[in-house]
C-alpha cells in the first residue's frame, strides 16, 4: 500500500543522511518514478523533504526533523524476535548482548503482544552449523572485528590456496558469514579482495587508519562478488539415464552434483536427465559410485575415462 511505502521512505530518510532515488527504488521494490511521486505527496504533507543534485546528491529530510510514526506492526514485531544463529553469535562474542537486547526489546512492545513474541523462540529456530562440527579456527576473528570498527589498518599473514603464507597489510571493511565459514572484506592494493578468516594465520591492528569508501555498501558487494564467483566456476555437463531404483537419491543430491533436468521415463524404463559437476573427475567419481545405476550417454570422453577406473578398480582386487 502506498501509505506504508511513505512512511518507509520516511523512516529510511530518518535512518540515514542521505538516500538516492535509485537506492530507495532498489529498498521498495519500486521504479524511480514511483519514487519521485511519492516524494511529491511527502512534500504536499508538509514533510520537510529536500532534494539535492549534482553527483553526492540525493534525497534528505531537514535537519532535527523527527516523525514518532515508530509503531511496530505485528509482523514487524515477529521479524524482530526470529532467532539469529546462536553459532554466529558465538563466533562474534554477543550471545549474552543479544540475549539482554532481546528481553529489552520485549518489555517495549505491548502487552498484548509480548506473548506470541515470546512464542515465536518455540517456533522457528535458525541452526547454521553443520552436522560434523566446524574445525575451523577463527582465532583472528576478534581483532579483526575490532580494526573494522575503529577504521584501523590490518597487518597479517594469509595462507594462499596454494598453502603459500604471505604478509599484507589491509584495510578492513566487512564480514560475511557464508553458512558457518566467515569471510574478510578489505582493501588491498587499492582493491577490495576476499580473504577466508581461518586462513588468516595472524594479525595485528596497526595504528594507521584509513578511510572507508563512502559509496561500499556490505551487502551489495557480497551479492555481486558471489555471482561472479559462481560464474567463474568450471562446468562439466553430463547426459545420463538413471534407474529408477535410484531416482529420488539423484533428486535430493549433494554438493558435487547439480541436476539441471530429469525427464519422463523411457520405453526401456531409464530416465534421461541432464547432470552438472564442476570437474570431469567429479563425474567419473559420482557416476562409478552408482555402478550399473547410471548409463552415460556423452561425453564419449567421460564413458572411456570411467571404463578406465573401472579397469583399475578390478585389477586392484583381481
């Protein structure tokens, strides 16, 4: 409705020094225009809204101007008190904040609804861990944490892919937990670079500060740096029949193969699908595991390299 969307604009404008159009039209879901005409309607209100132009424009509301339209709706109010991952809040050292913050918050709100916020811990619970506990260690994770806040130059040793140990000093922006594994944002060598925190083998904030970007937001980075890792990954497609004795286990599969299609069953009783590793030697692993299960229709290639393993696997135990 576009009463909620204007007090939307209006809080976020409150939150924040400045906004652009394009950001409040990206936080809306909504086009520019729609922006613009509710900008409009803001201003016909009497709500002090001011326009600035040029590059470092955007939009703000006139200095000490405050609305009290803070009033939490129910759902609002469920959001809030959803559960964050008790592993993660570990990892940052703020369960016993969290814990306080979350009783606080719960004596602000109405008494009508305290219980159903009370009753949404019993309800839905977020678990980011993984069955086999984590063996990563994160032992650089505090300070880091400390120098992005105070704005202060990293110095530290980074073990490579390679397993290659190099020294660097860096300029802390962010992190991200991906799952239960946390990631580094900074600056190196005038780029922003991600660096995995149990790989960071030591670390010692410097005195020198530093000056974030005043245009880096967190998460639009992430999201963009994730879909270019996701498309610098290597692809190798498959053309299979599979059993249906083992139909359901491909549906429901694992990390090493993703299923880009399953057709209707054939004639002879296989069914055709299309299967998509990021290695070859992931497929002749996979597809060998299956033994009689999977027929390869092509690459010819893959057919050869698992007849090959096959090979060794009897000469093995011949």
């Amino acid at each position: 409705m576009r009463a909620d969307r204007l007090i939307s604009i209006l809080l976020l404008l409150q939150n924040n020094e400045k906004l652009t159009t394009k950001a409040l039209a990206k936080e809306l879901e909504v086009t520019e225009r729609t922006i613009h005409r509710d900008m409009e309607a803001l201003s016909a209100a009497g709500i002090p809204v001011l326009a600035e132009r040029g590059k470092l424009g955007g939009w703000r509301l006139l200095e000490q101007y405050r609305t009290k339209l803070t009033g939490l709706k129910e759902g609002e109010i469920k959001s809030l008190f959803l559960s964050p991952s008790f592993q993660l809040l570990s990892d940052l050292g703020f369960t016993k904040d969290w814990k306080e913050a979350r009783q606080k918050l719960l004596a602000t709100i109405p008494k009508t609804l305290q219980k159903d916020a009370n009753d949404i811990w019993n309800r839905i619970h977020i678990d980011t861990d993984t069955w086999r506990q984590s063996s990563e260690e994160l032992n650089a994770l505090g300070i880091l944490q400390e120098a992005i806040w105070d704005e202060r130059k990293i110095q530290m040793e980074y073990e490579r892919g390679d397993h290659e140990i190099h020294e660097r000093i860096v300029e802390p922006l962010g992190l991200v937990a991906k799952g239960r594994t946390w990631y580094l944002i900074a600056v190196s060598n005038e780029k922003i670079k991600n660096y995995r925190v149990s790989r960071v083998k030591s670390a010692e904030m410097t005195n020198d500060r530093f000056i974030r970007p005043p245009e880096f937001n967190l998460v639009d980075y992430w999201q963009e740096s994730k879909q270019a890792f996701i498309k610098s990954l290597q692809k190798f497609e498959v053309d299979v029949e599979i059993s249906p004795s083992i139909i359901q286990r491909i549906k429901f599969t694992g990390r090493f193969v993703q299923v880009l299609y399953v057709e209707s069953k054939k004639e002879n009783g296989w069914i055709p699908a299309n299967l998509c590793f990021d290695t070859e030697q992931e497929a002749k692993e996979y597809v060998l595991g299956f033994s009689n299960q999977i027929k390869i229709i092509r690459p010819d290639t893959l057919k050869q390299a698992v007849r090959d393993m096959a090979k060794a696997v009897i000469d093995l135990y011949g």
